[in-house]
C-alpha cells in the first residue's frame, strides 16, 4: 500500500505524476492539487495536462522510456483527437456496432434485397454481403471478417442484447483495466471466439458463419467473474443476482447449447471461447485492480448505473 506524498493517506490504487515523480492519492492527483512543479511549463505547446499522470493501474514502476506514439508524432494530449477515445471506448465500440447494423440493413434491402421469406434475392450481392459482415468457414481468410463480424448483427434483439450486456459491464471492466487493454480485449476476444466457431463448423463439416459481439461481451463477463465474483447485479433495479450466477446462467445456455439442447442458431462455441478468454484475463489482472460490488440493470433506486428514478432499464 503507498503512501500520498501530498496528505500522508494510504492509497491501495495511487496515481503516480510523471512531471514531479510523486505518488498520490485520487484527491490529489492533478498537477495543481499538489503544487506540481510541471506546472511552470503551462506555455508548452504538448498541453500543461498531458494527463501528466499514468491512470492505468499497474504494481511495476514508472519508467522514463517514451511512449510508441510519442516515437511515431501520434498527439494523443488534451484537444486531440485521440483524447476523445480515452476512458470510451465501450461507447466507441457500441455506436460502431450500431453504425455497422444500420449498413447491414441498407446492404440487405437496398442492394440484395429479400422475398417474402426473407431469402435474399441477388445472390451475387449478397456474397458480396457476407465477405463484408460474416465471418465464415468458406472463406476464413478474410481477416477483415474477423474484426467486423464482431459489430455485425443478425437482428434487431440479437444487438440489443449485446448492448445493453456491454453498456454495463464494459464501463467498469474499461475502468479498471484502461482504455487500450480493454481495446484488445474486446477485439482479439471477439476474433478468436468467432475463429473458434468456424473451427467447429470446419471440424463438424457443417460450415456456416458466425456474427455479433457476443463472444467480446462474455470476456467481459469473464474478466468480472474472476476480479468480483459476488458483485451484486440488481436485474430491473429489483432482483440480486450475484455477477457469478449470471454469466454462469448464460455459460449453462452455451454449454447445454453445444449437445442441441436450447435455441438454435446461436453461436455457443464463441460464447465459451469468449468467457474463457475473459476469465484468463481476469485472472492476470485481479491482482492490481478492485471492482464495485453493485451494479442495477434498470432503476429502483441509488447504487448503480443511472442512479435513483428509473434510468436506463434493460431486459435482463
């Protein structure tokens, strides 16, 4: 535990200032709240709050070595922007998933077109639509497909699902973990768990194609298993249910799914692959990092997202 060299508090996640080298505590842990003497460069042209702090949580120490960005002239400072990214990415990534269904939809209904039974009527275009969207066992070679297959969605309530699953959980995991490492989280979650199921698909001789993010939202799932188990999710703002009975709840669907037993069509090898990329994960990082210990799906009153008066309800 370390000490803040500012008011003497002892600190379990301290913020360490790369203009002066100090440690310090949340409260003071800006430049101006400990007479930083990196405040004297207030006319560098780089920005006086460059964050001028490393806010990800890490037990190794500081090192002087700069940055790759720093190397390659990437401005990631204040009024950048790349400074808009940092702290939301589970934003970035639901409106790419969002952006990417709208043009799933367009694609479909304006460009192949579809019957009255939904088959699409130009085929040609609609391969075309495949080799953009879904990652497929005929052609796992697009690598492209790997990465958009994951903001790909097949339905309305199948993206829904995933958004409302990610809006929660991504935030804390995001917070805790920062925005790069949740970055590769989700994407490299999201590839291998839809690479696991074609592989399945190829094995089995069944083939197919696999969409959505479903396999990054249970890395997620998997990371918070692992760091708080007995986090206390409030389904509609009402029912408890520890994080470890609902992602065992969903890992249940997945596992009895792989026997032919639950719904059809659902990608279970990408869900199990995902969860355990996610639980990996966890498991390297719990030892650097705390969670909450509620969360509410909906409202219900104060202790979670959205706050008292009914915010944000989810289906769950």
């Amino acid at each position: 535990m370390s000490t803040c060299d500012e008011c003497g508090k002892q600190e379990n996640m301290p913020y360490h200032c790369r203009h002066c080298g100090g440690t310090f505590c949340s409260e003071h842990r800006l430049p101006e709240n400990h007479s930083c003497p990196g405040l004297d460069n207030w006319d560098d042209p780089g920005g006086v709050f460059d964050s001028g702090f490393d806010d990800s949580v890490s037990t190794s120490s500081s090192s002087d070595s700069e940055s790759v960005t720093a190397k390659l002239g990437i401005n990631t400072g204040p009024g950048s922007i790349f400074s808009y990214f940092r702290g939301n990415m589970t934003y970035v990534f639901l409106g790419l998933m969002w952006i990417t269904f709208f043009a799933q939809q367009v694609f479909l209904n304006f460009v192949v077109g579809t019957d009255r039974l939904g088959r699409p009527v130009d085929l040609e275009s609609y391969r075309l639509y495949e080799s953009i969207f879904i990652l497929s066992a005929e052609h796992p070679e697009y690598v492209w497909t790997w990465f958009t297959s994951i903001f790909s969605h097949g339905s309305l309530w199948h993206i829904a699902g995933n958004s409302i699953w990610i809006f929660f959980f991504g935030r804390i995991v995001e917070k805790y973990i920062g925005s790069r490492d949740f970055t590769l989280l989700f994407l490299a979650s999201g590839a291998l768990a839809g690479l696991g199921q074609i592989a399945i698909g190829l094995i089995e001789g069944t083939g197919g194609g696999v969409l959505g993010a479903s396999g990054a939202g249970l890395a997620i799932g998997g990371v918070l298993v692992v760091l708080n188990p007995n986090l206390r999710v409030f389904i509609w703002g009402v029912f408890p249910m520890p994080m470890w009975a609902l992602v065992g709840f969903y890992a249940a669907l997945s596992a009895f799914g792989l026997f032919g037993v639950g719904l059809s069509g659902v990608a279970n090898v990408a869900h199990l692959v995902g969860l355990g990329i996610g639980i990996v994960y966890g498991q390297r990082v719990k030892n650097r990092i705390g969670t909450p210990s509620t969360l509410r799906f909906g409202g219900g009153g104060p202790g979670g997202p959205g706050g008292p008066g009914g915010r944000r309800r989810g289906p769950f």
